[in-house]
C-alpha cells in the first residue's frame, strides 16, 4: 500500500474488505446511475403537463401521454432495480468488511502483552470492537450507498434547474446555497475533532459502566450507593455537560439549515406570481408546475448529504478506534528462543515506567533481586510501592527500561511467550471466572485435562463443599439458574485451574484479600498445595500470611528497601518492623472492638 492510500481513510477501510470491496465499487456506480434514472422520471411530468396545459381544456387531444407515462414508469422502476442491486453488494462487502476487522482486532489482542489489559478495560474495548465494527458497517452497507446519490443528485439537480427556466432555477439555488453555508460549521474540521472527543465521552462512559455493573455484589454487600464508583459516576456528569454543550452550539446552524432547505416556496411561489404577470404564458406555468414538483426533491437530498456526512465522521472514529488497537505494538518475540535453565529469578539494575519519561523518578528503580528455585518470597511495603508491577514484569506483562529479569539464567525476552506462559501461573486478587461450567473454568488450566484430573484439582482446592451444593455438580454453568459464587469461593475455583496447570513458578497476588475468615482458611490450605515443590511469589497486606517464607522484600517508591526472612526484619527496626506493629495493633483493636 502507498503511503497516499495509507493515508486515505476511505481506502483504509474499504481494504478490510478484501476481494469484497470491488463490490461496494460496483454498488456505488449503480448508486450514481440510479440517482440519475430516478430523477428522470420529473423530465417525463413535465412532459405530460406541458402537453396537457398545449391542448387545454380538451385534454383529450394530448399527443404522447401514454409514451411519457411508461418512459416515466421504466426509469423508474430501472432507479429501483439499480438501488436494489447495488445495495446488496454494498450489504454483502459490509458483512465481510465488519467480520474482517473484528478478526483484525481480536487476533492483534492475542498478540498484545497481558500489561496493556491492565490499562483498558473488558467494557471499554468490548465497546470499541462491537460498536466501531458496526458503525464501519453501517456505513458501508447504507451511508456509501447514498453519499454516491447524494453527490450525483445534486449534478443531476443543478443541470434540470437551468434547463427550464434560468431565472427560476437561479432562485431556487438560493436555498441551496444558504444551506451549505450553515451546513459547512457543524462539518468542519473543529467539529470532527468535537464529534471525536464526543464518542471518546461515550466509550468511557460505556466501558465504566460494565465495570459498575460487574462490582454491584461487592457495592450491595457494604451498602454503598452509585457514588461510591466515583469513576463512574464522574463519566456519565462528564458525557452529559459535553453532550449538552455540543447540542447547544449546533443549535443555531442547526435551525438555519432546516429554515433554509424548506425555503423553496417562500421564494418560489411569490416569483412565479411576479414573472407570471398578468399574461397566462403556458409554458412558464408548465416550466413553475416542474420546479414545484421537483424542489422538493433538493431537501431529501440536503438531509441525506447531512446525516451521510454526520455518519461519516463517525465511521472514521470508529476505524481510528480499530487502528488504535492494531497500532499497539505487540512484545518482540526472539527469533532464537531458549529454555530455562530452571527455575530461579533473578531481576538486574531493573528500571521500569509505564510510560516513556525523562524524569530520573521511576516506578521501578534499580531493582536488583534473587529467588532461589522452590524458594518462596514475599513482596511487602506501602501501596502503589511497586509489588505489583515487580511481579507483572516476570511473565512480560511489559518490557523493563533497562536491566534485565532472568529465569533459570534465560533472559524472559529470550523465552517464547508459550514456553514463558506454561512456566508460570497467577492467582490474581481479582480472580475472573467464564459464564461457563465450573469443569471448564479449570480445564482451561491445562489442556485436554480429563474430568478426574479436575476433581482432583478441586479437592486440593478445598472445593468439595462448593461442588456439593451446586446443582448440576462440576457441569454447573456460573450465573446460570441464579448460581452464583461469593468472592472466596471464586478463588477458590481460581486456585483449582492453578493447580490443575501445575506450572513451576507461582505468583499469587493478594490472593485472600477479599476473602471471609472461614474461605481465607480454605484458601490458605490450598495455597499450601499449589505450592509445594514452586517457586512462590507472594504479594500480601495482611504479614501473618508471609512469617514463614523464606525470603521477604520490603518494597517502597520502586526501591527494595530491605530484605530478609521474618525474624531478621523485625529485629531490623526498619519498615518491616513498623508495618509488623501496626498489623499486631490493628489485630488487637479488631478483638477488643468485637469483645466491647
């Protein structure tokens, strides 16, 4: 591709299309053509009234009624069969234009490092794949189609004005005239931008929304209202003022187009009667009976120039919305792929942003650090510190700055992304399970597990008593019938699929968080057995559940501040020490607040 066509929105699109886009060329020229067959048939009214208003009153002695009738009836009716073809090509390319930039799209966010999920939410991209992809349709399938009428028409329009009688198609451009001016504000470039930022309102305000709506159970448990997702809530106030405010500023070009394109026979009529005179001149009332019969044409036509223009620059949002996605640059996989030596980790003088900076001030800084295969550690400390995004970098979730992260002495970025995938297993804090069976929320973790193989996973999961109480056993579906899981039970479940994958290196990440005493409990027991025999990271709040590691990092600002096992750490005085005593007086003013 060029970099002419590369820069053409128009050919950007068609060519998601592929072979299919010769058919949306097609169904364009039978656009044009049947616009011009369908204005046709006025020439032939006009025909017919000139030869009635010759021989009046005997209408009886018109020559060529009949011939005008049926040329007037086969144009017409030629317009209607062009329209009808070409629209099912435009159709037909739109189905496949639609199907081919989902697969795009889907298929580059199977490419995509699991850290850019991190930053765009399920609702917000589901938005943007379901709702681009159909305006693109939309657009292809019914707005090409008549943009092509609507250009044509208004040639064709233009032609037939003057064909007649100059001075009256002279006055009816007028209207014509008036409307492209106050069109051309709501059109230009500023609004395109307006109309870009009004759908980038839209999308976060939709994509909000879906993350609402999956946390109402946690929003209902502790009685919290809509205000309580300040995101949320701060999306719809936002789409709304801007809603409002772009309605307003239309307001004027809006209602000057609509008085303009229906002004025709505020200057038609009185110019008929002045140029009439006193004389009745058969051709000229013939000529005005033509112009009254065919002006109005020109406000359909105005109105679809208008809304074609208005779904244009949607259409185009939409497929920048698309590239954006493709645009994203996937990690680079090694052309010489290696297999760990084991599985120790090891991070070097790693520097890490989210985003590329100048700033000496990083979200990583230097870190350096080793875990021993089988080894399990702990990363503690403040929030926002960096834990998270330490243990993100291990499976590549995004590429270090500088530095390098070494499992089994291979560096990650010389380990394919399958072979670095099966090495490791998450157990996140916000655990995500399929409106699927609870057999194939698990099997997922590992391929072609055989039912017993599940079960078992289950079991070590402390999952028996959920399985016992759901209907249809493993084979129940979750959210189906009203069966629904509490948030430990869900873990739960997620340790099962952990399990099942029995990868080497385990990162668990706040895995009891969210967990009632009694599930915590069970979740711990299951821990116990994902990770016998693992390279264990631990990511945790609550210290009682890391005493018994064998190595604990202390993180805060992207610095590891200090490192040692329990004991060391409290005799230290350092941070651990303070955070292990506010933990013991925070658990000792819970047991006096529960005995008062």
């Amino acid at each position: 591709m060029s970099n002419s066509q590369s820069n053409n929105k128009f050919i950007r699109l068609l060519n998601y299309s592929g072979n299919y886009k010769y058919l949306t060329i097609l169904g364009m020229i039978f656009s044009a053509v049947s616009a011009i067959c369908l204005l046709i048939p006025f020439i032939y009214i006009w025909n017919v009234v000139n030869a009635l208003l010759a021989v009046a009153p005997d209408f009886s002695q018109a020559q060529n009624i009949g011939e005008y009738a049926f040329n007037a009836f086969f144009y017409a009716l030629l317009g209607i069969a062009l329209n009808f073809c070409g629209l099912m090509g435009t159709h037909l390319s739109a189905f496949k234009n639609e199907k081919n930039m989902k697969d795009a799209a889907m298929n580059h966010l199977l490419k995509l490092p699991l850290g850019y999920f991190s930053n765009h939410t399920s609702g917000g991209l589901r938005k943007v794949i379901d709702f681009s992809t159909s305006k693109t349709e939309g657009f292809l399938a019914h707005n090409l189609f008549d943009l092509v009428g609507a250009i044509v028409t208004p040639i064709v329009f233009l032609v037939l004005l003057f064909s007649f009688d100059w001075i009256l198609g002279l006055i009816c451009l007028i209207p014509i005239i008036l409307c492209f001016i106050f069109m051309y504000p709501m059109f230009s470039k500023e609004s395109q931008n307006v109309m870009a930022q009004y759908q980038m309102y839209l999308e976060k305000m939709n994509g909000e929304a879906v993350e609402y709506v999956r946390g109402i159970p946690v929003t209902k448990a502790f009685q919290q209202s809509v205000y309580s997702f300040k995101n949320f809530i701060d999306a719809i106030r936002n789409y709304g003022k801007f809603s409002a405010n772009y309605a307003l500023s239309t307001q004027l070009p809006m209602t000057a187009f609509t008085v303009s394109i229906n002004g025709f026979f505020a200057l038609l009529i009185p110019a008929g009667i002045l140029l009439a005179g006193s004389v009745v001149d058969v051709k000229f009332l013939a000529d005005f009976l033509f112009y009254v019969i065919f002006t109005p044409i020109c406000a359909v036509m105005m109105n679809k120039i208008m809304s074609v223009s208005q779904d244009w620059m949607l259409a185009s949002y939409a497929m920048e919305s698309i590239e954006e996605i493709l645009n994203e640059k996937p990690l680079v996989e090694t052309s010489n792929p290696q297999r760990p030596k084991g599985h120790s980790i090891e991070f070097e003088g790693v520097i890490f942003d989210y985003d590329e900076t100048d700033s000496d001030d990083h979200i990583l800084n230097d870190i350096s650090l080793r875990i021993n295969e089988n080894d399990s550690v702990a990363l503690v400390g403040p929030s926002g510190g960096g834990k998270t995004t330490i243990a993100s970098l291990i499976p590549r979730f995004w590429d270090v700055n500088s530095g390098s992260i070494r499992i089994g002495d291979v560096d990650v970025r010389d380990i394919s992304t399958k072979e670095l995938m099966e090495n490791i297993s998450f157990v996140f804090q916000n655990t995500t399970l399929f409106k699927d069976s609870i057999f194939n929320n698990v099997a997922i973790g590992r391929k072609g597990a055989t039912r017993e193989e599940v079960l078992k996973a289950l079991s070590l999961a402390q999952c028996d008593d959920i399985i016992a109480e759901l209907p249809q056993g493993i084979d129940t579906v979750i959210g189906s019938e009203g069966t629904y899981l509490s948030g430990g039970q869900q873990q739960r479940i997620a340790l099962a699929r952990a399990i099942l994958k029995d990868a080497p290196i385990i990162i668990l990440d706040e895995a009891t968080a969210l967990a009632d005493p009694e599930n915590e409990y069970l979740i711990q027991k299951a821990i116990s057995q994902i990770t016998k025999d693992k390279t264990v990271i631990m990511i945790a709040h609550r210290l009682s559940t890391v005493q018994n590691v064998d190595n604990i990092f202390v993180v805060e600002n992207g610095r590891i501040v200090e490192e040692g096992n329990h004991a060391e750490l409290v005799e230290n005085n350092g941070l651990y020490s303070r955070m292990w005593d506010e933990f013991n007086q925070s658990i000792q003013w819970k047991v006096k607040s529960e005995v008062i």
